[in-house]
C-alpha cells in the first residue's frame, strides 16, 4: 500500500501474553469488526491489542491500548465499540518511539472517562517492554507499508555564512532547547510508569486480599460445621446416658423381682433357695457385666470423636488467627507504603455511612476500617455495632418489629429516626401498642 509521505498509515497489533501475536492493517481489523473474518485462536477469550499511527519513517506517532471480546466463534462481540481514532485524537502524550513524544491511551490515561474499562496499561518492564515491540515490530515493516517520498526542492538555496559566534549561539539554545524537552519526556514517562505499576499493585492487593477473604470464609464455614458436629455428638452422648439410666433402672426391676422370687422360695427347701440364690447374683452379674460393657464401649467411642473433634476445631481457630496476621501484615507491608505515597500527595479517605455522613479515614485507622467497616462508623456515631445494626435495619425499612406469639409481625409503618444516636432498640422500632406492651415487660421482668 502506497500513501503519501505528509500522510499516516493505521495498524492494529495483537498481543499473546507479553509478545506480539498478529499484525493487521486498518482495513483488515475492519473485516474482523464487520464479521467477515473470524480470528479461532482467541475464539471464546479476550485479547490486548493496540492501535497505532505509523509515519513515512516507520515510526510510531499514536498508539491506544484496547480489550477485544470474542464470541465462541472467534467473532468479535457485537457490542464492542470502542472510538480508537477519537481516542487517538484526544489522548495526551506518551514516550518518544523515535518521532516526539506519541500520543498515547490506556487504562491509567484515558482520555474519554467511560472508555477506561475498555483499556489496558502497557507493560513497562524490562525485557517484555510493550513499546520497545511495538517499535521494533514496526520498524521491520512486516505489514509491507509504501510511502512516496516528498517531491524534492529544484531551488537551490544559497544561505550567507554567518558569524561563528552566532553560529555557536544558534546551536547552543537548540540543543539546550533539546535537552529540556528530553527532560520533560522523560519525567512524563516515569509519571506513566508509576501511575502503571500503582494500577497494577492495587490490582495485586485486591487479589490478595479477595483470595484471603475467600480462605477466611472457608475456614469458617469448616469451623462451623465441625460445631454442629460437636453438637450432635454431644447429644448423642446424652442420649446414651439416658439410654444407661434406662438400663440401670431395668436391672433394679430385675433385682427387686428376683428379690421378690426368692422372699417367696423362703418357705421352701434350702437346697431350692440356695439355688435360685446363686441363679440370681449369675444372672444378674451376667448381664449387667454385659450391658456395662456395651455402654462403656459406646461411651468410649464418642469420647474419642469428641477429642478429635475439638483438636481439628482448635487447629482451625490457630489456622484462621494465622490466616488474619498474614492478612494485617500483607495490609501493613504493601498497604501502609501505597496509602503514605497517596497521603503525602494530600489525598484525603473518606468514606460515607447512613447515620455518619461522611467520615474521614486517618492513614493509622486504615486496617481497622477495612476489617470492619460497620464497626468503624458506629464507633463514629457513638453507639455499639448491634445498636448500629438495628438502627440501619430500622433506618432501611421503618416498621414495627414486635412477633406476637405465634410470630406474626406487626409492620405498622412507623417515623424514620435520623441517627443512630436517638434510636433506641425495644422503642424506637415499635409502635405506641406494642412499645407500652415491650415497656411493661422489662418492668415485669424486673419487679
């Protein structure tokens, strides 16, 4: 493809990882868009690519960092709509590829607010550098462009010579001059790399701290069910208590009718009495020797679970305590830095609860707030977490909580209580019959 040398070429490259994967031109991309071509190896995923403007040097003058959505069919989806030539237009600038700072949009300069989804930042490490692949890639042309050189100047200049020392002046203000725009330059760059690896180390914490929360919810939910274990093992235990008194109080009927049996044998023969005499204590030592054995042996075998039981719920409790300190250390140790970086640029953390307002966060507070939110604002407010909890349940639907006995609710529509402060469980949630009824029985319970 020939175009003019004042003109620029549109390309679009696909990224496979930290490498580049497909080079197409401007026109080919929008075959892919229409649904002409489809792309298989990314079918069902998404891809990173970037758009760029290539000049007659084969040198990169703006570039824009995009998502591509596929369909099963490797089609990209219909709803993508992405204004790369609109955001090429309006982006702000970037390093210099080799002809003046490009102008450049991603993910942490992104020129059109709700496009910023729709963007990636590019990587800036050594080695898998996205914009030393792109210069190079388009440097090699294997896109094949062609440009017509500049029609050359017939007129021949004739320039005086000037004085050396104007000559040196000249020079000296241009490559001063130079140097202050290089300078600049590379401040803007180091500005986009922080704000890149700043993007990407919240995305690492959020991980961290979504993965942790998960584990924490695991282990809990283990915990818990190894107490309902626990229970119903203790309530077996009861069980086969009660199950031994029931047998205890079957043996002493049995003693007391033996008893009886030989009150009545009394009158005969002593050789009979004898007999039935040692009948009895044999009998009667055989099977409560038997029915003891069973029960201790059962006995035996619920104690055992019981141990184990509580060994496997105390390792759980010391797994979750660990799990919490590698938490508030991963918080303190990448966390803490992040927040300090923000505080000294006078970034002020607000947050805002129903009842509070807007509360300001300090730095030191941080970790408690994220560990509990709700504490933390009804700390602000005054009251205790469970006052605060009904107060929002309150707050979010005013009505009256009262269950008769059957647990039938009242929900007569009652006045909304502003903060937490002036809302008071038992009262402020009920209505004037059932809060005369809720006053009479705390005084009844304390009389």
């Amino acid at each position: 493809m020939q175009i003019s040398s004042a003109e620029q070429q549109e390309a679009v490259y696909l990224f496979q990882g930290d490498h580049l994967a497909r080079e197409l031109l401007y026109t080919e991309f929008e075959a892919i868009l229409d649904g002409f071509v489809p792309v298989t190896e990314y079918a069902g995923g998404l891809a990173k690519a970037v758009y760029l403007r290539i000049n007659a040097q084969l040198t990169i003058t703006a570039a824009v960092f995009f998502t591509l959505d596929f369909d099963p069919q490797g089609m990209i989806n219909r709803r993508w709509n992405v204004p790369l030539q609109q955001l090429a237009d309006a982006a702000n600038r970037g390093p210099d590829l080799g002809a003046g700072p490009i102008r450049l949009a991603c993910f942490s300069q992104c020129p059109i607010e709700w496009q910023r989804n729709n963007l990636w930042d590019p990587n800036m490490e050594p080695g898998s550098n996205s914009f030393v692949l792109l210069r190079k890639a388009v440097a090699k042309n294997g896109l094949g462009l062609i440009f017509k050189a500049p029609p050359e100047d017939t007129k021949s200049t004739h320039k005086s010579a000037e004085p050396d020392d104007q000559l040196s002046k000249q020079l000296h203000a241009r490559y001063s001059q130079a140097l202050r725009d290089r300078l600049a330059q590379v401040i803007k760059e180091q500005r986009l790399r922080i704000t890149t690896l700043v993007s990407q180390h919240k995305n690492k914490l959020r991980n961290l701290q979504r993965e942790h929360q998960e584990r924490l919810g695991e282990y809990q939910e283990r915990l818990e069910h190894q107490a309902r274990e626990q229970q119903e093992l203790e309530e077996r235990n009861r069980s086969l208590k009660d199950s031994l008194d029931l047998q205890a109080q079957k043996i002493e009927g049995i003693r007391e009718y033996f008893a009886h049996k030989l009150e009545q044998a009394q009158s005969g023969e002593s050789n009979q009495l004898q007999a039935l005499q040692e009948n009895f204590a044999l009998e009667l030592e055989t099977r409560v020797a038997a029915v003891t054995a069973e029960l201790q042996e059962r006995l035996d075998m619920r104690e055992v679970e019981l141990y184990y039981r509580h060994q496997q719920e105390n390792n759980l409790k010391e797994e979750i305590a660990h799990l919490r300190q590698e938490n508030q250390r991963l918080l303190n140790q990448a966390g803490d830095q992040l927040l300090q970086k923000l505080h000294k640029t006078g970034i002020n953390f607000v947050a805002f609860h129903a009842g509070v307002g807007q509360i300001s966060v300090p730095i030191e507070d941080m970790a408690a707030y994220l560990d509990n939110p709700q504490a933390y604002a009804a700390a602000n407010s005054g009251v205790s977490p469970a006052v605060y909890t009904a107060w929002l349940s309150h707050h979010q639907h005013p009505c009256c909580n009262h269950m008769d006995k059957s647990g039938q609710l009242c929900g007569k529509a009652l006045a909304k209580v502003a903060t937490p402060a002036e809302f008071h469980p038992g009262e402020s949630d009920r209505c004037s019959q059932h809060r005369l009824v809720s006053t009479q029985q705390r005084v009844a319970q304390y009389t």
